[in-house]
C-alpha cells in the first residue's frame, strides 16, 4: 500500500506559497551536522530553489569531524558557510532541519526568528511558536520528511541528492535496524535504485587518520561496566562527533544495553547515550542525567547533551564523569558497587558518592 502523502503535499506547499518572494533564506542544521542534518538541509534547499528561485543558504556551528561525514560533504558537493561568518539580520526566513529553537545544539541565538523546523525528535516549548513546523516524532529520519516533500511535490533530485538522503536514513536508523517506522523503509527502497554506488563506497569506507585508532584504544581503556550500564571518558577531544562514534561502536558489547560516552571539546563537555532497551527512552533519561549541568535531548534509543564552560582540565571532566554516572545509575536503578573495566575486566572501585 502507497505512503499517503497528504500532509507532506498540504505542509510544504503552504510553507512554500508563504516563502514565496520573501528574499533570502537560511537553512540552519544542529551544531558538527551528521549525514540525516545535511541531507534534510541539502533537499529543502533543492526544494526552495525549484519551487520558488530561492537560493538558500545552509549553515551550522562547530564542525564536521568524523570521516564518513567529511567524505559525504566533498562527494555530494554539500556547500554551506559557518553560522559565525554570517550576519542573521540579511535572511528573511530561518528554517531550521533536524534540530529546534532551544535545545542547545545548534548556534542560533536563542532571540533568532525561526520560522520553519522540520524534526523527527521530540517537540520542544520554543518550537511550538515558529510559524511551521512538521515534526515527527515517530519517523526515523528527518531527510524521509524531506524526501515526502520532494516526492508529493513531483521534483526530480539528482543522484547525489538521493545518494545523500539514502545514507542520511541509512546511518540514522542503522539500515532500518533502529527507529524506523514504515515511510523509512519506504523512501529507504525507493532511493536504492537512485543511488550513485561508488559515492556511497567512498563514503562508508572513508579514510581516517592514525588518530582515529588512538581515540579506540583511549575508548576502550577508559570504559567500566556497572550491570549492564557502560561509561566511557574521553577527556579531549579533536572533534566532538567521536563520542557518538566510539558509543555506537561500544554499544556492541555484549551484556550491555546502555552507554554513556563523554569528552570535552574547546572547554565544553560533549555527551552520547545508546540504548538498546525499549523500555529505556534515551532523551528523558539524558535530560535527567544532565539536568543542572548543561542541555540535552533525543529520541527512543539514541540521546546528547551538552556541558557548557567546563575547564579543560582532566580532573574536571573525571568529576563530571563521576556525577553523571552516578546520576544515570540512580535513575536506571542500576547497582554502583561492582564495577568492572571493559580490558581485563578487573574489578576497580565504585565511584564516589558526590
């Protein structure tokens, strides 16, 4: 049975007719983008400029680090300009894709004008006083609402376009092993056949540096076990998307069904939590852990958070470290007092209680 399109057709041609002759656009992803940000950017700006003339422009604070990331952007010829190089003030519509107003992870000043967000994570207060907003919460993906869009809107995309909102579902629900729900899997299969494969290739496979197998070894190293709970310290960081990396990679352990990872980078902390358990909603436990400490947020098995002005000091990081698992065991009602390194698996003492 056919996807039905209604809403996608009857949202994105209101928010177009209202665009309409409206002058510059900005397209505003969360902060060291990943591949389902760039891709949802990358589409609506397809969008805007077909439909309308509009040349949007796509922007986001912080960077793109991980390898996989950096080869999707110079493949897929992804142009975009750092938030900070640009004067707001000049754009008479904000969209935002893949994040919203005030959850801390993405550099639009918090006094910004939004209007348009398109998300697949839990609505927040701020959202609910932009003048669009399509947010799904069931959806996997934020690049399957754009890529309704485009389908209810009858555009042609490039193969680099579809390239890009394929992987962007791809990496996002771990092809279709985590978070989907059916338009997923829908538009997943219908952008397979449009999909430049050795692009893809390239991608998945990218080249990373030396540095990359020290932050594993560092990962390793560094995690405990607290009954079934597994906590990593990264301490500084080259670039904050490694502590989802190393938590993605982690979370295969096996008797582990929760992992928090955390490092700092240029003096604020960056926190990743997985889950496998459905019992377990990732953004309300990260929302608990880091309450008073900083901003957090997510979905179902997949959460982040934010510890902004933290010194760039080990001891700092260790303390938080301390306070947060501590916090997360509370809430998990997990046992502290038998901890266990994951090489080795000798047993070390509990953290303190803080």
């Amino acid at each position: 049975m056919a996807l039905d399109l209604t809403h996608s057709r009857e949202f994105s041609e209101q928010f177009i007719s209202w665009a309409q002759g409206k002058g510059r656009v900005l397209i505003v992803t969360h902060d060291n983008p990943d591949p389902d940000s760039l891709a949802s950017a990358t589409a609506l700006r397809h969008l805007l400029l077909v439909k309308n003339g509009q040349d949007a422009v796509i922007t986001f604070g912080g960077m793109i680090g991980r390898g996989e990331n950096r080869q999707m952007v110079r493949e897929l010829e992804i142009k975009s300009s750092p938030i900070h190089s640009l004067d707001l003030n000049h754009f008479n519509v904000v969209c935002m894709v893949d994040t919203q107003p005030g959850t801390g992870n993405n550099s639009c000043p918090e006094d910004q004008p939004v209007h348009l967000v398109i998300d697949h994570h839990p609505v927040r207060e701020n959202s609910r006083c932009c003048r669009w907003v399509d947010i799904r919460e069931d959806y996997g993906a934020s690049a399957t609402i754009l890529h309704e869009y485009l389908l209810a809107q009858k555009i042609s995309m490039s193969t680099k376009l579809a390239t890009a909102l394929f992987y962007a579902i791809k990496s996002e629900t771990q092809d279709l092993g985590r978070e989907w729900c059916r338009a997923d899997r829908e538009s997943y299969l219908q952008l397979i056949p449009l999909v430049n494969n050795r692009i893809l290739f390239n991608i998945v496979q990218s080249k990373v540096p030396l540095e990359y197998f020290r932050v594993f070894n560092k990962a390793i190293s560094n995690a405990r076990i607290f009954e079934g709970v597994l906590v990593f310290n990264l301490f500084e960081i080259s670039h904050p998307e490694i502590v989802a990396e190393m938590a993605d990679f982690l979370m295969r352990a096996e008797e582990i069904d929760v992992v928090l990872g955390l490092g700092i980078y240029k003096n604020s902390g960056v926190l990743s939590f997985r889950t496998q358990s459905q019992e377990i909603n990732a953004g309300e436990v990260m929302r608990h852990v880091v309450e008073g400490f900083g901003t957090a947020g997510g979905h179902g098995m997949i959460a982040g958070g934010q510890v902004p002005d933290l010194p760039a000091d080990p001891d700092a990081l260790r303390d938080l470290e301390e306070r947060l698992t501590q916090r997360l065991l509370e809430r998990l009602q997990r046992s502290p007092n038998h901890c266990e390194t994951l090489v080795g698996f000798q047993s070390i003492p509990s953290p303190s209680n803080i």
